[in-house]
C-alpha cells in the first residue's frame, strides 16, 4: 500500500496536479489549506478517479503558532508532504506597500519553513518520510523585477538544503523542486513564452519521479537549470545593468 | 486572440475567459451574450464568440459514479479521455465515441455526437440521463427527459445555444477488454459498401473509409469495418489476466503548418491507393486496442496543421434511406470530376432520428475533409445543394461556412429552434460566429 501523502497548499494548481498523479498510483491523500471545505469537489474527484481516500484539512501557512497543533492532529502522519504554497505578489506594487511585501515574504520563506520543521521533526523521530518543498528559480538570484518574492524563495531553497544536509542520514528525504514559469493561476495575468512554460501536470509528474529517485534538487522544465546557470555566472557588475 | 476550430477556418478575433467557478461564470453571463467552448474540436466556428467564449475546461471534476449502472456524474469539462483511463481498467467504455477521445462532456453532449454503432445504438443522447445547465439569468437548472424535457431535448444537439451545461450524468457500458475484434471487409463500389452495412445491421460497430479519388469503375471502392467488444475470451491466452492493459502508443506531435504542397493530388492518390491496398491484404478478422481502433488520428498531436496555414474544411451530411445509393455516388462523382480530393472520406450508417437539432437521421452519413483551396467553397456549395436534392442534412459539429439559406432549407426543425430560443430568452445569452452566421 503506497503511503499517504500530504499536500500543503492543497488548492494551488501544481499541488492539486501533484495530487492527482500520486492519488493515480494509489496514495491516499490529505489537501491541507485555508478554507479547505471548499475544496470538496476536488476531494470528491480524487476519489471517485482513483478509489483513494481524501482528507481536507483546514491550513494556514502564517498561522505558525499552531503549526504543530495541526500535524499532530492530521487523520495520519503523511510518509510524503509537499509544500506548494506560494505567492507572487507584486513586485512594483509591494516595493511601496511594506506590509504587502512582508505578505510575500512570509508566505514563500517563513511560513512554508516552519511546518516542513515541524514534518522533520516528526519525520526523523520516525525515521522515515519524504519532505518535498516547491521553491523557484526566481530564488536563485535576485533581479530588479521580481526580488521580493525571490529573496523569500532564496530563503526557502537554502533552508531546504540545509534540512536535507541534517536529515541525509535519518532515512528522510529532502527533494527541492525548481520550476521555472508554469501556467497556473499565480501567473495567469502574466503573458509567458510558451517553450519555456511548462504544465502543472508536468511539475508533478516530475516530482513524482525524483521522489522516486530520490533526488535532491531538480528544476521543471530541465532547460531552466540551464538558463540559471547563466544567470548565476554573469558577473555581479554587469549584472546589476541588465533588465531582467 | 485568434480563435479557430480544429479545421483552423475560419479565424476569428475572440476574447476567450476561462471562468474557475460559478461565480466567475455568472459574471461572463452579466455582461452579454457568449458561447461555452470545450477542447475546441469542433471543426468551425461552433465554439466562437467574438465577445466572449468560454473556455470550460476549468470545470473537470467528476462527481460520482454507481459501479452498477455505470452512471457517471461529472462537469461539463471533464475529458473523454480521462474518463476512459479512470473506468476503462475497471470495465467501463463511453457508450457513444466520437473518433477523437480529446473531447469533453460538455462538448459531446452540445453536438449529440454519433459513434459507429449509431445504428444499433443511437447518439449520446441515448446514454444521458440528466444535464444541469446555467441558464440566462444565471440559475442553474436540472433537465432530463421528465423535468423541462424541452430544455433537455433542445440542449443535446443544441450546439451551446441554451446553455451552458456544467454538469451531465451519462451511462457508460460494461466491457470484457480493452480490445475490438474487427472484421475488414473491401467494397469494390459504393453499392457494394452499402450492401455490406445492410447486410451486417446487428455489427456494434461499423465505418467505410472510401477511396475519393478512385474514378469510373472504382469509384466509391471502400474499406468497411465491422467491430465488437472482445470478450476475454477472444483474447489471446496471455493477455487475458490483464484485458483491459494496451501496449501504450506513443504520441507524436505534428510540429508545424505544413506547406500547402504537402497534400497534393499525387500525394493523397498515392495515400489512398496505398491505404486501400493495405487494407485489402489486411482484410479479415484482426485484434485491435481501443485506441488503435476508435481514436487512429488521436496518436498524432495535432494532425490538424497537416493541412498547412489556410486550414481545411469538413463536410458531412447524412441522407435519407432512400436516397443514399444514388445520392451518395452524386456526390462523390461531382467530388472527383472537381479535382479536389478528399484526404479521410467516412462512410457511416445511421439509425433512427433523435430529437432537438440533433444531426443524426435514419441514412448513410459521409463525411469528407478538404484543404482550403481558391475553389474549395465553390465545390462545398455544389455538394450542399446536392444534399438539400436528396432531403438530407449537414452536421453542425463540422460546418464552418454554410449560409442561413442551406440551413433553413436542409432543417424542419430550424422554426421549433428558433421560437424556443427566442420564447426562453436563450438567444439573447448564448450565441456563436456560427449561429449568428446561420441565422439561429
Ligand atoms: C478527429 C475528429 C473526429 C471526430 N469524429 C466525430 C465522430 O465520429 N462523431 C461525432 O459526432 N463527432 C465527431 N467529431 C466532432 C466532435 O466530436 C464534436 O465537435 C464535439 O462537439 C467536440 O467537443 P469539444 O469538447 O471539443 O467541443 P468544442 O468543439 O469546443 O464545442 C463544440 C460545441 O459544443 C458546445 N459546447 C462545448 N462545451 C459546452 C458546454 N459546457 N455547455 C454548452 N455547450 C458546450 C460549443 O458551444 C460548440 O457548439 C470529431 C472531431 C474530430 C476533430
Ligand atoms: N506558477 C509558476 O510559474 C511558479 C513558478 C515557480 C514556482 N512556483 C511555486 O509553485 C507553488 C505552487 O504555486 P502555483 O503555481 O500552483 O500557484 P497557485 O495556484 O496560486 O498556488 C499557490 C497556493 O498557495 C496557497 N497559499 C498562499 N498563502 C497561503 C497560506 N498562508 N496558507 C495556506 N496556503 C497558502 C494558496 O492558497 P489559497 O488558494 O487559499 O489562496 C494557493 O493555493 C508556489 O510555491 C509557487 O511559488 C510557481
């Protein structure tokens, strides 16, 4: 019996994909996110698809004081959580709305961090689980148009690092997924070269193969590691020139 | 953005929503008339509103499923492709098949869609048990055959024209397997592909792909296919633990526009010599998989730009019974003397009439695909007044530049259409480029 596994950001488009590639294999499912009874006609679709039991429950990433309160009282301990939440914000707006910005920040770096501290804990007591955090390439370097939410993205990626560098050696597995523009509702308003755009169907399918594989990092769609890698090699003096 | 149907003519400027809920739906309604479009495969201008053209397929939850009648609750967006990959391996096939499975339910329901077993079991129409819709004012209202049956009959074969449906409850069929036990038999005239559906009405399936472009004594030579659901037994041994698992196919995409020399007169006479050759040596008794057999173009993404920039048009009618023999050997004579040639050219048998706008009547159905030439509308136009000769008529599913004139002249039942749209207010909600076109 394949384990049960745990969407946090349950209605994000890539979570909600996620879910419906491991419900397909055979894993029960727990969509944890704010308002989660509204998300009984996606629980009835999983379930009358693919024969799975389907669990809502009701999730607030910033609401960090009860983070642990909420995993203990989860139906089971997942063996697979996979944090999707995430927001974009509005870089030009937010770089004059403080408390704007400091949304973004915390819902891409503090509160995703927290609870994935909290599975690592429970995880490792365990000895076993898989912890996968969705981050982004907009974390791997800053640039003038979309920093806010990359610094938090930052943030995230080196903090899963980190917790896979701690855990290595504890039976859990720490997988950070990178991807690069998706078509989901968080870019809806954006209009995104479609090469290089990928499906939400597609992230999942690939998280599904490096939790397979265990992997430790990977970035969807593949060109992006690609891309990034020369990003990150132009040097800093020309960089802090170019509109990107 | 630029809009088309899978034929990609016409092209039309369309401002297309794609609503996530209800209310997002009901906003779409409060600020004018659109039209509900699905995946789009609709050959011409069915599923376009300049203004507003609603993209559904954020609607594509399945609600529920009884494992004893085989009913299917589920959004109008939903796949009958997934609806396959979900029942399939627990013994459930669609009832009705359109011959791509990338369509939705909403869109199946919308056209009436006929399968090749039309003539033993009708159109999804049959297979419908119920259709929740949002009607103009923005409730949501249930119809079936005993609540506001006229809503119901109107809305099969309806085109989107007194609605939009967001959810349907459809029955599915037990299968044994995921296989078709086909019988290919070649017809050396059309009279004799006639013969063979008259003489085989009890086949579940059958189809005629005709050679187009055979002239004189050849002409309307055709391959016909006559197909039933494999039971386990048919299989072969080492198949049978595992029925309804096929060896997976693997998708190819046609990348681009091909230039429009690629479907020339020699090319296609070289196609169709070669297919129908093919065919004969392969005529007999065979296995296939579901999806070889029901869905042969589904495994080439977009086969649709094969037919380079300008696009293509379909034409299919059905004529009466009575005519068809004669009618339909007029047709393919005027066909082949205008040198236009047909790449697909289907042969169907139809059984009884259903009711709305439905497009199916008791008859033979042919259906013909035409690169967009200079003449290609003139010769569309010669074979419309042919079938109105005949008393038949034209699916609206393929049509993309019929006149009001043809329509109203090939349907009776335009006036009943019309006055229910126009009494119930539907008209001034739920129009398309194609029902302006028609006058509808
Ligand atoms: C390769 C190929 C083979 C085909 N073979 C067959 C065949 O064998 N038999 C057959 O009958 N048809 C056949 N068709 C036609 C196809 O089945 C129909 O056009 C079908 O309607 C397409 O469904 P769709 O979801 O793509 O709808 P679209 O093309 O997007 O829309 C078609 C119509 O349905 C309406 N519609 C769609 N969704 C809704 C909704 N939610 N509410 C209200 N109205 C809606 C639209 O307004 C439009 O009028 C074939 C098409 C192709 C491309
Ligand atoms: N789309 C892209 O191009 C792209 C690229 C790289 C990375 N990503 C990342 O992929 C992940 C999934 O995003 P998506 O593209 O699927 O977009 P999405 O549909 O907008 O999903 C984001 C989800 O985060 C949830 N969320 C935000 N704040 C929350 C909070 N405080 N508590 C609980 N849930 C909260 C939202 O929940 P509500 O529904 O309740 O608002 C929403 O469902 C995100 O981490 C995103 O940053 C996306």
């Amino acid at each position: 019996m394949p384990g049960s596994v745990l969407i946090l950001g349950g209605r994000s488009d890539i979570g909600l994909a996620t879910a419906h590639v491991f419900a397909a294999a055979g894993h029960n499912i727990q969509l944890a996110a704010r308002h989660a009874q509204t998300l009984s006609a996606e629980q009835t679709d999983l379930a009358v698809r693919y024969g799975v039991n389907v669990d809502l429950v009701e999730f607030d990433a910033l609401d960090t004081a009860h983070h642990e309160a909420f995993a203990k009282a989860l139906p089971v301990l997942p063996d697979i959580v996979i944090c999707a939440v995430g927001v974009l914000g509005n870089q030009a707006a937010d770089e004059k709305n403080l408390s704007s910005a400091i949304q973004v920040m915390r819902s891409n770096y503090e509160g995703p961090a927290a609870i994935l501290s909290v599975f690592a804990d429970l995880f490792e007591a365990r000895g076993s689980g898989t912890i996968v955090g969705i981050s982004s390439v907009a974390g791997d370097r800053g640039r003038a148009t979309n920093y806010i939410y990359g610094s938090a993205k930052a943030g995230f990626t080196a903090f899963l690092s980190g917790l896979r560098n701690r855990l290595a050696r504890k039976g859990v597995h720490v997988l950070t997924v990178l991807p690069g523009f998706v078509a989901t509702r968080m870019t809806e308003q954006l209009d995104l070269p479609k090469a290089l755009t990928a499906e939400p169907k597609e992230v999942a399918l690939a998280i599904e193969r490096a939790v397979k594989g265990k992997r430790n990092t990977i970035y969807v769609r593949p060109v992006w590691a690609l891309i990034m890698l020369i990003i990150r090699s132009i040097p800093e003096a020309i960089f802090k020139r170019l509109r990107l | 953005m630029i809009l088309s149907g899978w034929g990609n003519f016409p092209r039309l400027d369309a401002c297309l929503l794609r609503p996530r809920n209800l209310g997002d739906l009901r906003l779409a309604l409060s600020r004018g008339p659109l039209i509900a479009r699905g995946n789009g495969r609709a050959y011409g201008d069915s599923a376009i509103n300049p203004a507003q053209t609603i993209d559904m397929r954020s609607f594509n939850r399945m609600c529920a499923f009884d494992s004893t009648s085989g009913q299917l609750i589920a959004e109008a967006g939903v796949l009958l492709a997934d609806i396959i990959s979900v029942f399939l391996p627990r013994g459930w096939f669609p009832a009705v098949t359109p011959g791509t499975k990338f369509v939705t339910l909403g869109g199946m329901i919308a056209a009436d869609v006929h399968g090749k077993n039309h003539h033993c079991d009708g159109s999804i129409r049959n297979f419908v048990d119920w259709i929740e819709i949002l009607d103009g004012n923005g409730n949501t209202r249930k119809c079936s055959r005993e609540e506001d049956p006229s809503l119901f009959e109107f809305t099969i074969g309806g085109m989107g024209l007194t609605g939009v449906i967001l959810r349907a409850a459809i029955r599915l069929r037990p299968v044994e397997s995921g296989y078709i036990a086909q019988d290919l038999r070649p017809a050396a005239t059309l009279s004799d592909a006639i013969r063979l559906f008259d003489e085989n009405p009890t086949a579940s399936y059958s189809v005629a792909w005709i050679d187009c472009l055979a002239r004189g004594q050849k002409m309307g030579r055709s391959l016909v296919m006559f197909g039933e659901h494999a039971t386990r037994a048919d299989l072969p041994a080492e198949r049978r633990d595992k029925p309804f698992s096929i060896p997976a196919r693997r998708a190819k995409s046609f990348p681009f526009d091909a230039p429009s020399f690629v479907l020339n007169p020699w090319s296609l006479a070289l196609f169709n010599e070669a297919y129908y050759r093919n065919g004969r040596r392969r005529a007999g008794r065979s296995l296939l998989d579901w999806d070889a057999y029901f869905y042969p173009l589904d495994s080439i993404h977009d086969w649709n730009r094969l037919y380079g920039r300008k696009g293509f048009a379909q034409f299919q009618c059905v004529l009466p019974l009575a005519s068809s023999d004669l009618g339909m050997r007029v047709l393919l004579d005027t066909i082949s003397k205008s040198g236009q040639d047909s790449f697909l050219a289907v042969l169907k048998r139809f059984g009884a009439e259903g009711g709305g706008l439905s497009f199916p009547m008791e008859g033979y159905s042919l259906a013909l695909d035409f690169p967009i030439h200079r003449n290609t509308i003139d010769l569309l136009k010669r074979l419309d007044s042919i079938v109105l000769d005949f008393g038949g008529r034209f699916y609206l599913a393929k049509d993309a530049r019929m006149s009001a004139d043809v329509f109203s002249r090939s349907e009776q039942r335009r006036a009943a259409f019309l006055d229910t749209r126009t009494k119930e207010g539907w008209r001034s909600h739920f129009t398309s480029a194609q029902s302006e076109r028609l006058g509808i």
